[in-house]
C-alpha cells in the first residue's frame, strides 16, 4: 500500500477519534476517491503516492470550486465548509510553487528547448513547452497557473 495511503488512514482514525468533523469528512472522501480511482478499470490496483496525490490534488480543486460555487449563491456556511476542507487535504500536497519560482522554472524549461532546435519557441509549441514544464512542476503548481505563465513567456 502506498505510504501517503497509509497515512491519510490514519490521520482519518485520530481525527474520528478526536471528534474533528470538518477533517474527518475531508479525509473520508479523499480515501472514497483513491479507493474509487483503484477500482476503476478493468483490474483492481494500489496506487502510488504520485497518483495519490493526483487524485487529492483534483479533490482540492473541487473543493475550491465547489466554495466559489457556494459563496456565489449566498451559501456562505457551505462556502467556509468546502474551504476548510481543501485546506486539510492541501496538507498532503508538496508546497506550492511561487509565481516567481514558477517565472524561473518556465525560462529555464525555454531556454533549455531553444537550445536543441536554436530558435526560441512560440505559440505554435505551446502543448510541447507545457508537456516538458509540467513534468518539471511535478504537481506543485495547478494546470491554470502553468498555462499562464508559459501563454505569457511566449506571448
């Protein structure tokens, strides 16, 4: 069993055991869905931390839209709820990157690519430099903010 498994397991016992609702619930649904991840198929798998942390990084982003979603209708309690629970899992989740460290690593990924073709690349490799740079963010940046950063680099 994967050891990022293992431990959301039992941060999911101490929190039941402590009576901590709001990450109790969190966990429980971020275990529902590893667990729906490795069913699914047509062979029943373990999955690794990295696809663990696939499958909490995409909790985390339904739990911060669905915030907006709420805060929009006025449902500020539901709002607050889905907000909390994001934080909870994002604890399970490498450090974000900075928007300057995430500046630097997109040059660094350019300059790397205009170095094997001599001509920096433009719009048109758009898919090619998001591949290398997101194999580089690794998960510590959200897909948005990568595309962002690469559109205005080559903008």
């Amino acid at each position: 069993m994967a050891e990022l498994k293992a431990r959301l397991q039992a941060d999911l016992t101490a929190a039941i055991k402590n009576r901590e609702t709001v990450r109790a619930g969190a966990l429980r649904m971020a275990l529902t869905a590893v667990t729906t991840e490795e069913v699914s198929g047509k062979a029943a798998r373990a999955l690794s931390d990295d696809e663990v942390r696939k499958v909490i990084t995409r909790e985390v982003k339904k739990r911060k839209e669905a915030a907006e979603a709420f805060a929009g209708a006025g449902r500020a309690e539901k709002a607050e709820l889905e907000r909390a629970e994001s934080e909870v899992l994002e604890a399970y989740l490498p450090a974000q990157l900075s928007d300057d460290e995430l500046a630097t690593l997109v040059d660094g990924v350019l300059a790397t690519l205009a170095g094997e073709s001599g001509e920096r690349p433009g719009m048109k490799q758009m898919g090619q430099v998001m591949k290398a740079v997101n194999a580089e963010v690794a998960g510590r940046a959200e897909g948005g903010r990568v595309a962002a950063a690469v559109k205005s680099k080559l903008a």
